[in-house]
C-alpha cells in the first residue's frame, strides 16, 4: 500500500538504498504494486432522481467568464437552480465571487421566491468552513451563520458531477446568454442584471421540467426574520478598560456609560453591512461609538486652505503616499462595491507606519522644502 514517493523516502531511510522516485515507480509498476492513474478504472458517477417538489433543493455556483466577450472584463455569474425542475431561480451579475456577492443574490432570492428547504454549493471557503472554529459556532462560515439563522440547509457537493444540474445549466449560458448579451448591446452588470428576468422566463419556458408533486416547498420570509440584519458580516471584539476595541486597524470608542462599562472585558458584536456600514451591538442592542482611524488620511483641500501649515501638510502627504494602507483582516473584499480585491502583499516601495524612521520624515519634509531643480538625496550627501 506504499506510494512511490513514500516508498523512496523509506528505501532511503530504513534500508540506505538510493534510488530515484521515477525509478521505484517503474518498478512497482512492472511487479504489479502499483497503477499509472492513466491505466485505472474511470470513477463512475451515477445519476440520482430529482428531488420531488420545487424549492427543495437548490443548486448554487458562480461562473466566471467573460460575459460581455471583449466590451468588458470578465465577471462573475452567480446562478441557481431548482434541482426538481431545472428552472432558473436566480441570475446575479458580480465582479467576483465573495461572501457580500453571495448575501445580496441570496436576500433577492428570497424577498422573490421565499425560503427554499435547502442550497446545494460546491466547498469553496464561503460555504464550508476551513478553520476548525469561528466566533460563531465550530465549523460555520458566515453565510452558513446567515442560513441557519433563516433555517435554511447548506449541503457542499464533494464533486463537480454532484451538482451536474448547475455545472451544465453554466455551459448553456455561457453559450446563450452571451449571445443575448451581444444581440441586445448589454455591456455592464447593471444592464445585464436588469435584463436577467426576461432571460430567466425564455429560458424556463424552453428547458425547465414539471416537478414530480405540484407542491412549491418555499416558505415565506417571517416579520421577525430581519434579512438586511442577518446577511451582515459578524466578528467578536473585546472591550477594553478604556471602553474601545479594534476592527481592521480602527478603534472604536464606546460611548462612557453605566450600560458600557458593564461590557469591559466582554467580546460584542461588530456588524459590517455590504454596503460598508459598521455596528456594534451587545445584547442585540445598537451601541453609539466614535471612530478612530489608524490611517488617517490627508485632505488636500486643507493644504490650501491653511498657508502656515501647507509645508507640514505637505509633508504628510509624503508620507502618506509612502504608507501600507490595506486593512486586510477576516472580512471578505468589497468588489460588491466596485473595490478592488484585498491585496496579500503590500505595494512596492510601501511601509507600515511603524517602520518609518527619522530619516522617511526628513527625506519627506526636505521634498517639500526643496527648492526648485534640487535632489534631497543628493543634498544629504
């Protein structure tokens, strides 16, 4: 049951014979201990039945194609299918495919159609957990927060051929759909949102199938259930001794009250919407806070406006130019928002502010002060 590579690794430390992986795996394969993948068997996938009803499963992907052809960059197509009826349920135009991508198609889903039993989604990190444990609850990510809240199942296909209904419904749009998006000169996802309807009743008109049992298993939204509330993006932050904790290289400063001071040493809840609003909440209750920036920012209009300090400033704005401004943290980008995805590496010539010295003050502040056709670096030699 040993693999080439172990086999080697084995060979040489148990027994000092030297040999090369390609060499044991010949080897193996000429005794009979070992198959070439190319020689075994093919997995068989077999089909299963559809389920019964309508809104009892349903299949969730996101297609990432260039849907416009060359009038724009490419984009995400975030598609999901009954899988009783191979009816198109829901087409939703992103930049990429995020967790804020996923809470806006998914609330419109269900203010449209209500709540289905259960999402059918491949293992992609925004829907099966990584980590062994999140702030909410082992092995939960946040859209899975967000469903269980609604009371809604989440099953992760282990294979592409799993989910077959959603993967092959992608390959037909990406033949017809790209040809209704040229035909009709839709060049933007706004457009192509807004056309999606129209697209959704010709295309279930043609291809979708009567379900087994004339039921609709979708279940109404409740007046409690508050869907702008609960597709929020949650972390847990601890309160300080002087009322203020941190999220994203931002401290925020709780109002000094006696309800607040109850809450020292207390994780509360940080709630950031996808439209970029951010909450502090303990005990479902809505905190006042203060916010303040660790990456202040300067305003070039006060350069103007204060002569005295227009070097200073100036200054500054060196600096700031100079500055590692990503806030990468456990939140998601916000290409929702037309953002550019979170960036791991910091941009070249780029620094955190804690590694400025004495020497990036004054190489800043003699750029500024300078005179005319003169090189600071040159004047410090």
């Amino acid at each position: 049951d040993f693999g080439p590579t172990l086999a080697t690794e084995k060979l040489l430390e148990c027994h000092g014979v030297v040999l090369s992986k390609e060499t044991v795996r010949a080897l193996m394969v000429a005794t009979g201990l070992w198959t070439p993948r190319r020689q075994r068997a093919p997995k068989i996938h077999q089909p299963r039945n559809r389920r019964s009803c309508l809104g009892e499963l349903i299949q969730i992907d996101g297609s990432d194609h260039a849907w416009f052809e060359d009038r724009a960059l490419a984009c995400t197509l975030l598609v999901f299918i009954d899988d009783a009826t191979s009816r198109l349920m829901q087409l939703h135009f992103v930049p990429t495919e995020s967790a804020f991508a996923y809470f806006e198609a998914t609330r419109s889903y269900l203010e449209q159609h209500g709540k289905p039993v259960a999402f059918y989604s491949d293992k992609a990190s925004i829907f099966r957990a990584v980590q062994t444990s999140t702030d909410f609850g082992r092995g939960a990510t946040q859209y899975g927060r967000a469903l269980f809240e609604l009371n809604i199942d989440i099953m992760c296909a282990n294979t592409s051929q799993a989910k077959g209904r959603v993967e092959r419904a992608n390959l037909t749009l990406q033949d017809r759909l790209v040809k209704e998006l040229r035909l009709r000169g839709i060049n933007t996802r706004e457009a192509a949102n807004a056309f999606a309807p129209h697209f959704i009743a010709d295309f279930n008109t043609r291809f979708a199938k009567p379900a087994r049992r004339d039921f609709d298993a979708h279940r109404p939204v409740r007046d409690d259930e508050d869907l702008e509330l609960i597709f929020t993006w949650r972390l847990q932050r601890k309160v300080s001794l002087s009322l203020t904790l941190q999220h994203e290289r931002v401290i925020y400063l709780l109002k000094d009250t006696p309800a607040t001071r109850k809450l020292i040493h207390r994780y509360i809840d940080v709630y950031e919407y996808p439209d970029g609003r951010i909450e502090l909440r303990a005990d479902g209750v809505n905190l006042a806070y203060e916010r303040y920036d660790r990456l202040p920012q300067v305003d070039t209009a006060a350069i103007v406006e204060n002569k005295r300090l227009s070097h200073a400033l100036q200054a500054a704005l060196v600096i700031q130019a100079q500055r590692d401004d990503r806030r990468k943290s456990s939140t998601p980008s916000r290409t929702n928002q037309g953002q550019a995805p979170y960036s791991k590496k910091a941009l070249p010539g780029t620094k955190r502010s804690r590694q400025f010295t004495s020497e990036d003050l004054e190489l800043a502040v003699m750029s500024v002060c300078k005179p005319a056709g003169s090189n600071p670096l040159a004047a410090q030699k």
